[in-house]
C-alpha cells in the first residue's frame, strides 16, 4: 500500500518509518509542519529529515511553510492552551488535512502521522482529527486514515536509538512559539 506519512519530524518518523517498511507499505514522507516557529527552525528539522529520507531511500516531499495561516486558522483565541489542549488538536487537524489532502491529489491509499511515536503526543486525540479529516474525503473514498500508534512495540525507544546511529537533531520543543514561550518559562 503506498502509505503518505505526515512527518512531523525526524526522529519521530525514523521509527515509523520502519514499522511501515516492516508492514510491507511503500512510504513516502510530507513534511508539513507551519505549526513549527521559526523558519530556521522548520529547516533545522527538515534537513535532518532529509538525512533520513536518504538513508531509508524513501521519498520526501515538502509542503509550504505558511506559518501566519496556521497562526490564523489554529492559534488565534488559543495562545494559552497547555500542550494536548485544545490548540494541539486543532494544530493536528490542520496538518493532517494538508496531508490528506496532498495524499488524495497524488493517488496515495492511505495517510498516517508521526506524531503518535511522541509520548507526549495523546494517541486517541491525533487518530480522532485523523478520523474527522478523512471523513472529509469520504465522497471519493481514499485516502483513509491508517490508525498506526507508533509509539506501540518500543516506537519511542526505536526512535531514539536511531536518532543517535544516524546523528539526528532533536528539538527541544514541540513546535508553536507558544509551547516553546512556556518550556522556556518553566526552566
Ligand atoms: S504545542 Fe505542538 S501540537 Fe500543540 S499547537 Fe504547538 S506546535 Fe501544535
């Protein structure tokens, strides 16, 4: 099945993506992550992506980085949200819509997310906006939401582990100014 992963970073997507390969998916990854301040950032965790993408040997697309509309469309009225709060799941849902999207313009089966390898990411509020989003699509009946935890048989160790083989950059904070405004207060 050719699975489009929504790619939220490196680390995260190097356990997926071996789960998936393990469960004989074609993957190809989408960067889409507008929800990520600053742009530097954004590139930051893309080129480690990259470093990825090349030594799996799998393909990765990058979506624009709109960071204002996703401030606009998510962020606007929910700025002091705590992380899993309510702006998270919208921020899951606007990243996951972009995905789906990409994944039903190019003849994809499915669309997944590497946000479940994160334990501090809630499994059932990210596969709940995937559900929502692919219910969208629903009048022409694929892509649909692959409902993989990636965080299931050591997902988040994997991912470590492999950070470390393939000298990846792992973030400090979530992504959004307003996460990372409150890791910087808390220290
Ligand atoms: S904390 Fe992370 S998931 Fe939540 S809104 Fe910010 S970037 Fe999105």
């Amino acid at each position: 099945m050719r699975v489009l992963l929504h790619s939220c970073c490196a680390p995260c997507s190097s356990a997926c993506v071996m789960r998936l390969k393990s469960l004989g998916h074609e993957v190809t990854l989408y960067y889409s992550n507008s929800n990520i301040d600053t742009f530097e950032e954004f590139e930051r965790r893309l080129e480690s992506l990259r470093i990825l993408a090349e030594a799996e040997q799998v393909d990765l697309v990058v979506d624009e980085y709109c960071h204002d509309v996703w401030l606009k469309e998510v962020a606007v009225g929910y700025e002091s949200e705590p992380e899993k709060g309510k702006r998270c799941a919208k921020c899951y849902r606007f990243n996951l819509a972009r995905t789906a999207n990409y994944a039903r313009e190019h003849g994809f089966d499915a669309f997944s997310t590497s946000l479940t390898v994160s334990p501090h990411k809630p499994t059932a509020l990210v596969f709940a906006k995937g559900v929502e989003v692919e219910a969208d699509l629903a009048d022409i009946g694929k892509p649909f939401f692959l409902e993989e935890d990636f965080k299931k048989k050591d997902g988040f160790k994997v991912s470590l582990q492999r950070s470390k083989d393939l000298n990846l950059y792992r973030q400090a904070y979530c992504g959004c100014e307003f996460c990372r405004n409150r890791s910087q207060m808390a220290r």
